[in-house]
C-alpha cells in the first residue's frame, strides 16, 4: 500500500494532480480505519508539539484533505483521535480576531485552513451530534462568524456557515449573526452587477435568508425571536432594505444574471420575514421608491408566471405542472406579495400608503387573476382595469397574447401553488379595502366573475371546505358583497356555489346572534376581545348582505344559503344583556335592516317568514325590550336603530294583505318562563299575539308623562317616530287592528294628542328642501288608494318634513280605523267617536286654532267616508226600543260626520221653527240624550248609560266648535257697547233725604238715600213722585218678587256711582239677584254693571263656578213663555245675556253638564225648561249659521 505518511498528504494537497498526489488519494481512499486513525495520531502529535516543518496551517490542510478523500467517512468521524484534531482546530479558532492576527499572513492562513477544515467536517452528511456537540461548546461558529471580517477569509467562512447551518441556526442567531451578514449583504448597492463579490453577497444573503426563517417559527425559542425582532428595529436593517431595492432593480435590469437573480430572490425572502417578525420593517417599504420597485417586481414576475402558463398550454395541454422556472417565481411572488401585504396592513390605516401605490396595485393584481384563465379576457377588458403600465394585452404577453382560457386546468393551478395564492389574495383583500372606491366599484363585476369561476373549479375538483384559498375567496366575495355589478353576478351564479358565494357571510352574521345565546355576557381579556371580533364581523356580513337584497335573484340566493334560519326567538337576549354591550345591539339593528329590507324584496320571502319562519315574535320581543328600557348615553343610537329596523320590517309587508293579518294574530311560542313579560303585553283577548301594541309603545312612549317624552321624540327621533306611523298605518288596513285598538279608548284619546303634537310642530318648522326625509323608500297607501290620482299625491308627501309626513301618515291611519266599514257597528256602539275627540275640544276662552282646523278636518275625512251609513243607520233605528244605544250613539257618530253647517238643517234637523226636544232627529236625540235619563222599559228606574250624556255634550260641543270665532267676535262687541255705555252714565249726586224700604219676606226695613233710586230707577222715579200715595206716607215702602237680599244687594249697585264696576268677587247668585232686581225696578244702568260683570267672568279662566252661573242664568233669565227661551227675542230684557251664557255654555258643554245648576235642572225634570235650554241651543246655532252665511255676503 501507498505510504499515507503526513508528508506525502501534504504533497497532495500542493500538487494534486502529482503522480504520486494521485496514488495517496487513490490509498486514502482505500485506507481502513486503523491506518487513518495512525495518520491522524501523527497530525495531532504535531499539532501539540509545533515545530517549523509543521507549522498549523499544513497540519489542517492535511486534514482537510482526509477529511474530503476518505471514504471510510462513518468510521473516521467516529475516532478519537479524529475528535482530537477537531477540538484542536477549535481551539486554534478559539485566540479570537484581534487587530495582530488579521495583519498576520501566516496566521491568516492557519486560520483559513482550520476553517476550511471544519467546513468539511460539517459538510460530511454523517457528522455526528459529538462533534457537533464539541463546536458548539468551544463556540466554534462564534468564531468563524467573526472571521467573516476578513475579506480573504469570507468565502471560506460563508461555507462553513452553510454547512449545517439549521443546526446551528439558534446560536448563530444568538452571535448577532443579523447584524455580521447586514454587513456583507449591504456592499450591494456598491457592487457592479458582474462583480465576483456579488456571488459571495448572495451566499450571505442565503445565510440570513435561513436564519430569519428559524427566527420566525415556531421551534424558535424567545431569545432568537428577540433577536430578530431587535435587528428589524435596528438602524442596521436601514441599509439592508436598501440593498434589497438595489437588488430589486438589478433584478429588472437584468432578469437573466443568475447571481442578480438569486440575490434578489434571498434578500426578498429576508425582507418578507422581517416584515412578518414585525410590522416595523414596514415602514422602510412603504415611502414612494420602494414601492416602486416591489410594485414592478411583482409586475414582472406576474408577467413571466402566464407566459409560463402559456408555454405549457402550448406545449403540453391541459395540464400545469410544476417547474423550477416557475416555482422560483411562484416563491418569489409569495415574498414580495407578503411585503405589500406588511405595507399594507401595517401604513395602509395610518395614511402613509399612498392611495395611487393602492390603487395600481390592485390594478396589477386585479388583471393577473383575470388573466389566469378563469374566464375569458377581452383586451378592452384589460384597458379598463389595467394600470398605465400593465393595461394591455401586450404588455403582458407581447405581440402573440392569443391563447385559450379554457384548456387551462385551474384546479392543478391552485393546488400547485397553493401557498402563493393564498398569500397573493391575502394581499390583495387587503389593498382592495385601501383602494380609492371609484375603482373597486370598477373592477368588482370583473373579479367577481374570477372569484365565481376560481370558487366552481375548486368545488369541480371536490378541494376541501377548508382549503385556505377557498376562505381567501370567501372574504373577497363578503368584500364585494357591497357593490351592484358584484351582486349581479352572484346572483347569476350556479347554485351548487351557494354554500360558498352567500353560507359564509350569513354564518358571519349569525355567529353575532347567537354569541350570548349559551354564553356569558360578562366577560374581559382575550374572550371580550374574541367575541368583539365576532360582532364587528357579524355587523360587517349584516351590511353586505343588505347591500345585495337590492336584487331579487341574490334575495332567492340568500334564502336558500340558510338565511332565513337567524330569524329565532331563542336568539333574541334579555334587556339586560343587550344593554351591556353597544356592539351587540348594533348586530340586532343591522339584523332588523336586513331582515326587512329582505322582506320588502321578495314575497317569497315574506312568505316563509309567516309561516316557516315566524318572525312576528322575534320583532314584537325587541320592540317590547326597546320599549322597557330608558334611553341613555351609550344605548339611544342602538336601540333607536333596532327600533327602526323592527318597524321597517314590519312595513316590508306592506303588499301582502295576509302577512299584514298574521301580524295581528301571531300564535304564541314557547319561551322560559322568565321571558313571558312581552306576551303578555302583546296578547289579544284571542290568546295571539299581536305587533299593535308594541308599536304603539314606540308612538306613546311613558304613557304616565307621554306628552313630555312624545315632545322629546319629535325633537330628537323624528325618523324613528315616523317609521312608527308608517307601521301603523300600514296595520291600520287590517280590521283586526280597528277591533283591537277601538277598545282601548286611552290609547286612541292618546293618539289623537300625539296627531295634534304633530300638527303643531310641523307647522313650526321650515317645511324647506333642507328638511327632506332621510327614508330611503316611500311608503304607499291602501290598495283602494292606489291610483293615479295618488302618484302626485306620494310625490308630494317625499317633499314634507319627517314630521309632516309622521302627521299625515297617522292621519290616515286614524281614518281608515275610524271610518272602516268592516267595524262600524263597533265604531258606533264602543263610543269610541267621544274618546278620540275629547283632547280636541276647545273653549271661545281657548281659541286653539290647531284644535279648531284638525276638529274640522277629522269630522270631514269621516263625513266624506261614512255619513251617509250613519244616516242610514240613524233612520233605521228610530222607534226601535231594541236599538236605543246603537239608535243614540249613532246620532253621536252622525253629529261628528257633519262638520258642515250647511248640512246641519238637513243632515241633524237643527231648525228653529220646530220644538227641537220632540223632532226626531239627529239633533233631538242627541237633546234627548243630553237632557233626560234612560228609563227602564215599563218601569221608572233609570237605565244605568253613563256614556250618553256625556256623548252627547261633547258632540254639540266639536259641531258647534265652527261658530266659535264667530261667537267670540260677537260676545266682544257686547262687551264694548256695554262699557261705552257705563262710561257714558253720569255721576249719582248725594242727597240727604232717607227712604225705608221692606220686602214681603222680612220685617225689618232697609234705609236708603232716595235720589239714587230716583235718578237710576224708573220704578222708584214714579214712586216717589206725586202721583202716589207711598210719597206723602212715612212708613216703610212694601215691595214685592224680591228678596230682602236681593234688595241690598241691589241698592249697594245703586249707590256705588254709575261708573263703578261690580266686583269679580261677587258671586253668581248675587249677580243673578241684581239683574233680576234692575229689571224689576227698571234700573238699566244696574242692569249693564250686571251684564258687563257676567261677560267679563263668564270667560274668566280663574273662575271656577263660571259654568254654573252661565246654566243660573239661563235658569233664572229664560222666558218661561217662550219656546226657546227668550234668546231670539228682540224684547225680553235678558236676551243678550242668555246669548252669553248659551255660547260658554255650548262651547264647553261637556263641563257644563257636570255643574250643579245642571244637574239640578235635569232632576228636577221641568220639560219646559229642559225643552226651552234645547231650543235655545238650536236657535242659537241656526243665528249664528245666519250671521256667518250673511258675513260671507
């Protein structure tokens, strides 16, 4: 055998290609483990006792030699003596770098052989955990890591480094080995293209490119993580994304240079992982320049990966298989699309991303998947989307760009390259959102075709549900959602994608409802993060889903995704619970949203939901909750929002008779026992459940203080409270909502306020084109309403104000429940007519006009509807003893739908020529009504009916409510003429002469002065002249039909003085007394103090006992000879003020038939007066209609 002395390895190593070079290497090859472990002895030997000869530096390489030409490398390594020299090496590494050593030549190149040598150590394939074990205890990769500042030694160290290096990533890592290999990466931009150096910074580049690999993952400990994260936010990682840009550039210039190309391939894939280890590295990429370049980049390679495609289609049809061309592309793409996506995700919401980079990257990326072959591409199509540079057909594939889509197979497409993908459409979702709008509105009809097509191959090739493309596409189809041309083609899409077109997104937003449904609301850390999530998603499918209910085709989609299965009771929460959480109750408003604006789509839809789906109680449930809470600072959007979403989805069914029906008369579900509070609430007295009172609820908030809180309403949720009239007027079509609420007289009193609030406030504000409704659908009347006529009609209800609109949407309402013939008979017999009207009476002292013109208006809707039935009905009772309460309060229901005095002689038989108590007309019974108690039939007990009187009081008071004006401007002028005269009486003179007066009703003389009564009475004028015996007497004068009271109460008027005004202390009674008194003694200066005094406080609001005086007036003023009292006579004394009292009396007749005097009058059953108190009511009527008709002459 050859010798394998130390001298002849050596010889080898300076001649290799030596004859005898050849035989040593052929012998070393051939040698056993013994002889190797002899020659290694003799090396080591050497190596601890150094001499000249051998000097360190020969001594390694002869190593280095064995260690590469051995081929017993599994027993070599295994020796100790093997073991021996490696730790000798080390600790030849192991004197460190200093400044004397790198100047030291011979050093240099003893260290450059022992690296080398450890280098082929590591290389070896076998090289087992000991060894390994002894370089990382002596820090041997420390070492050579440093002696990479050697530029002789760089390459050397950089192969070694390579070697093993995933073994010794987590110490290389933890020897700065970042920031050493920044070093030599950042000579790039200085490099020129062809400079040996570049290969070196490429081996540099390929180390980091590993170690940055194991930083990230997951095997990484803390510390190597630490690291990482420590050089990305270091000044040195600076110029290394510098040298990637240069790269980048290189790159493009010369895409063909392999070392360009490698480099630029590493540095990119360390830039993308700084940018994953943190989102710091971002911002280096972000600034104009560098976006540049990994925006053309990414173009390029865009470019080269379909032309590939193309080749393939071309040479080998249809399959895509893998190559290293593009696979290297296909990587690349991956890095530089997860750089975009760091810059995205990490500038894109603080505004550092320019919008145009967004805007054309999306482009870039909008075009290559078109491109892709999903669907065929039209080069106009490619103009419209494409960016300056990248929008024709020939930048992307040149001259020859004809080629068929359809023999492509997508499928080995996405599988193939399955992690680009997902990384690439990440990216791309994420630049979609930043994009300007006016481009996503653009390409969305475009891309949704690719994500329709990409979504159908992948179900063709039966890919799992979870693959991490699928769930790409499925966020750019809940993205797109949003936009028209993008729900058109899902819409049109097969249906076998609707689990993946529309599933998704409608579990997103279901996943919000039922959150709570098993789980604890209160809750914090990461859970409240978590499910913070979960409700901002569930809001954002609720949105889109919204968005596409626009068209009906995705409507039908919907439906068949499972959308529908969200409307459960049982995923409706607790007050309480909704409350504690702003973001859950803004999910059940976009709920609501959705659900109506689904309904108002579709009847099919509307369909299932009253039957399958019953989502009555679900709205009524809300509703209640809304209800029952108090508005807050936190709560009142939400609510006010769930609200108008509930009320919406109610009127979505404003076209479906028999849904409107059903939600009169839901059945009752099943709940806890806990969660009975709203059924009870909304049940009828038919055991179902129904939406009226609930709605109600919203239009007559806190019922104990509505007026305050209906003022706040209008005020601050306009919208809301008009969403609520239009649901009610919408139910109020249904009779079943007449019978439920005519019942319920405080409800429709209620209403009627709530209907004049309206009135009033929107006639305070600017009806302007600033105060435009915010509703974005209109709402149309009944089916009997709608025609022609009504389209100027609807149009011009858009242009009123919300709360006009609120006004004559629950005036329509209103109407149509009280004047629906399906209910008259109700109508008639519940009263209901009285109940409605009462907040709508008003005083001559009052005056409101806003309740005088609605009065009026309201008596005219149910006039023009149904007068002509009630005078039928009233015709058909009369006489009929079985009918007397529908006969009466048909003449009540009569009264109100005649508001035209015209009609009045006709229509009511008010005249006044004919004994009005007796007539049978409408006026007469309602007289009778007013005046008489119902007897018992052959019996005189009194039937027990408290609702006639005060019926019919009302019903004369709101008919006569149209002569008040007139009532009041004439009661003005009595008043004047009545004081002029009074200031125009002269001053009584005093005089000294005394006269003894007596009544027959007491003993005991009254004394007075005589002028007084000479110069004010025309009685006490005669008396007291010559011409009569009582002069010349001087005994008391008798006097007769008057009391002793009466007298002194009449000669303290006498002596006041004739410019004295009475007292508004005096009372009624005394008053009464004195007129009567200066009627009897012909006293008219005492009887114009009495008359000015009673029309002064007979419209006194401080008054209480008014009302009663005006009834003691008639009483004790009448003309008992006269039919009518005395009122149209010309003649009798008190004509003037019975006309007084007759007009308060009237104009507030419901009080007045609770006074004293007036009840005392109907029990004391005078027909006569009660007779007289009728006809005076009618003459007064029948005048005043004279003077008004003579007026308008």
């Amino acid at each position: 055998m050859h010798d394998l002395s130390v001298t002849a390895i050596h010889h080898a190593v300076q001649l290799p290609t030596d004859p005898a070079s050849i035989r040593c290497q052929q012998a070393l090859a051939e040698a056993n483990a013994s002889t190797i472990d002899h020659v290694l002895k003799r090396i080591f030997s050497h190596l601890r006792h150094r001499n000249d000869r051998w000097p360190p530096r020969r001594l390694f390489r002869c190593l280095d030699y064995i260690a590469q030409h051995c081929r017993s490398e599994n027993a070599i390594l295994q020796l100790r003596s093997f073991r021996s020299c490696v730790k000798a090496a080390l600790d030849q590494l192991a004197q460190g770098t200093t400044e004397q050593r790198l100047r030291n030549e011979t050093n240099i190149e003893s260290i450059h052989a022992v690296i080398k040598f450890i280098g082929s150590v590591l290389e070896h394939r076998n090289c087992y955990d000991v060894l390994l074990n002894d370089i990382r205890r002596s820090r041997g990769m420390m070492y050579v890591l440093q002696w990479t500042a050697c530029p002789r030694l760089e390459s050397t160290c950089l192969r070694t480094l390579v070697a093993k290096g995933k073994h010794f990533a987590k110490d290389l890592v933890a020897y700065d080995a970042f920031w050493i290999l920044a070093n030599l990466v950042n000579r790039v931009p200085d490099l020129p293209t062809n400079d040996p150096k570049v290969h070196l910074c490429v081996k540099a580049a390929r180390i980091f490119e590993n170690l940055m690999s194991f930083a990230k993952s997951p095997q990484a400990d803390l510390q190597s993580r630490e690291k990482a994260v420590s050089f990305v936010r270091s000044v040195n990682f600076i110029p290394l994304a510098r040298s990637w840009q240069e790269s980048s550039s290189n790159f493009l210039q010369h895409p063909a240079n392999s070392a360009t190309r490698k480099l630029m391939h590493s540095l990119t894939s360390i830039v993308s992982s700084c940018i994953a280890i943190s989102k710091d590295a971002a911002a280096s990429f972000s600034n104009i320049e560098a976006a540049s370049v990994w925006r053309s980049t990414l173009s390029h390679d865009m470019k080269a990966f379909l032309n590939h495609i193309r080749q393939q289609q071309q040479d080998q049809p249809p399959f895509i298989t893998t190559n290293i061309a593009m696979d290297e592309i296909a990587i690349r793409m991956l890095r530089i699309a997860r750089i975009a996506l760091g810059v995205a995700v990490s500038s894109g919401k603080d505004g550092h991303y320019r919008q145009s980079s967004a805007d054309e990257l999306t482009q870039d990326i909008t075009v290559f998947l078109l491109l892709l072959g999903f669907d065929t591409v039209l080069p106009e199509h490619i103009a419209i989307l494409g960016s300056p540079v990248t929008g024709s057909m020939h930048a992307w594939f040149g001259e020859y760009y004809n080629f068929d889509h359809g023999i492509i197979n997508k499928a080995a497409l996405f599988k193939n390259y399955q992690d680009f993908f997902v990384v690439l459409l990440e990216c791309y979702i994420q630049h979609v959102q930043l994009a300007s709008e006016w481009l996503v509105s653009r390409i969305s009809g475009y891309i949704s075709y690719f994500l329709t097509n990409a979504m159908a191959t992948l179900k063709d090739d039966e890919q799992p549900d979870t693959s991490p493309v699928q769930a790409r596409l499925e966020k750019l189809v809940s993205y797109f959602l949003y936009y028209d041309k993008a729900i058109q083609v899902f819409a049109t899409a097969p249906t076998h994608l609707n689990d993946t077109i529309w599933s998704p997104t409608i579990q997103n937003a279901m996943h919000g409802l039922t959150l709570y449904v098993d789980n604890d609301i209160d809750m914090q850390g990461e859970e409240k993060h978590k499910h913070s999530a979960v409700l901002y998603k569930a809001r954002r499918a609720f949105s889109a889903l919204r968005a596409a209910t626009k068209h009906p085709n995705a409507c039908a989609r919907m439906e068949q995704a499972g959308a529908l299965q969200m409307v459960n009771i049982n995923y409706i929460p607790n007050r309480e619970e909704l409350e504690q959480s702003v973001s859950l109750l803004n999910v059940y408003a976009s709920f609501t949203h959705y659900i109506a604006a689904l309904a108002r789509t579709m009847a099919l839809i509307r369909v299932k939901l009253r039957q399958d789906f019953p989502i009555g109680p679900v709205i009524m449930k809300l509703l209640w909750q809304a209800n029952q809470c108090t508005f807050n600072e936190n709560t009142t959007t939400g609510w006010s929002h769930v609200v108008s979403g509930c009320l919406m989805v109610v009127s979505a069914f404003e076209f479906d008779s028999e849904s409107l029906q059903k939600w009169l008369s839901w059945p009752v579900p099943s709940v806890e026992q806990d969660e009975t509070g709203w059924i009870s609430t909304a049940l009828t007295s038919s055991n179902c459940l129904s939406i009226l009172p609930v709605v109600l609820g919203v239009l007559l908030p806190e019922r104990n203080n509505w007026r305050e809180s209906l003022q706040k309403r209008i005020s601050n949720y306009e919208n809301l409270l008009l969403h609520a009239v239009i649901a009610f007027n919408l139910l109020s079509m249904v009779p079943e909502a007449g019978i439920q609420l005519l019942r319920d007289h405080e409800t429709i009193q209620h209403l009627c306020e709530t209907l004049m609030e309206l009135e009033k406030h929107a006639r305070s504000i600017d009806c302007s084109s600033d105060a435009m409704p915010k509703l974005v659908y209109d709402v149309k009347l009944d089916e009997q309403e709608e025609n022609q006529d009504n389209n100027s009609e609807r149009i011009s209800l858009l242009t009123k104000s919300p709360i006009m609109r609120c006004f004559d949407m629950l005036h329509r309402g209103l109407v149509r429940i009280l004047t629906s013939r399906d209910n008259m008979n109700l109508i008639i017999t519940s009263n209901v007519l009285t109940a409605f009207f009462q907040p709508l009476c008003t005083s001559m002292i009052e005056m409101d006009s806003f309740k005088l013109e609605l009065s009026r208006m309201l008596c005219q809707d149910i006039s023009d509807e149904r007068l002509g039935d009630y005078r039928r009905l009233f015709q058909f009772t009369v006489g009929d003893d079985n009918a007397t309460k529908l006969h009466e309060l048909c003449a009540v229901a009569t009264a109100y739908a005649c508001p035209n005095a015209g009609d009045w002689d006709s229509v009511l038989g008010i005249r006044a020529g004919e004994e009005v108590i007796q007539s049978k007309s409408v006026f007469g019974a309602l007289c009778r009504m007013l005046v008489y108690d119902l007897l018992e039939q052959d019996s005189d007990s009194v039937y027990e009916a408290p609702y006639r009187r005060p019926a019919a009081a009302q019903a004369i008071e709101v008919l006569v409510q149209v002569l008040t004006p007139q009532w009041v401007a004439d009661r003005e002028d009595i008043v004047v003429q009545l004081r002029q005269r009074i200031r125009n009486h002269p001053v009584i003179e005093d005089a000294d002469d005394m006269v003894s007066l007596i009544t027959h009703c007491s003993n005991d003389p009254v004394t007075t002065r005589r002028a007084p009564l000479v110069q004010q009475s025309t009685f006490f004028a005669a008396l007291f002249s010559g011409e009569y015996a009582e002069n010349a007497s001087g005994n008391p004068i008798q006097l007769h039909d008057i009391t002793n009271h009466a007298l002194t109460m009449f000669l303290d008027v006498i002596n006041r003085g004739g410019d004295a005004f009475l007292p508004s202390s005096m009372s009624w009674c005394d008053v009464a007394d004195v007129l009567l008194a200066a009627d009897r003694f012909g006293s008219e200066s005492v009887r114009i103090l009495c008359e000015e005094w009673i029309s002064r406080n007979l419209v006194n609001k401080d008054d209480s006992e008014r009302l009663d005086g005006a009834m003691l007036l008639f009483r004790r003023c009448r003309d008992p000879g006269a039919l009518d009292a005395g009122i149209s006579s010309d003649v009798w004394p008190f004509q003037k003020t019975l006309v007084q009292a007759f007009m308060i009396t009237m104009s507030e007749l419901s009080a007045s038939t609770k006074t004293a005097q007036f009840n005392k009058m109907v029990q004391e059953n005078d027909a006569g007066e009660l007779s007289s108190f009728c006809q005076g009511m009618a003459v007064l009527i029948c005048s005043s209609i004279r003077d008004i008709d003579h007026s308008d002459l």
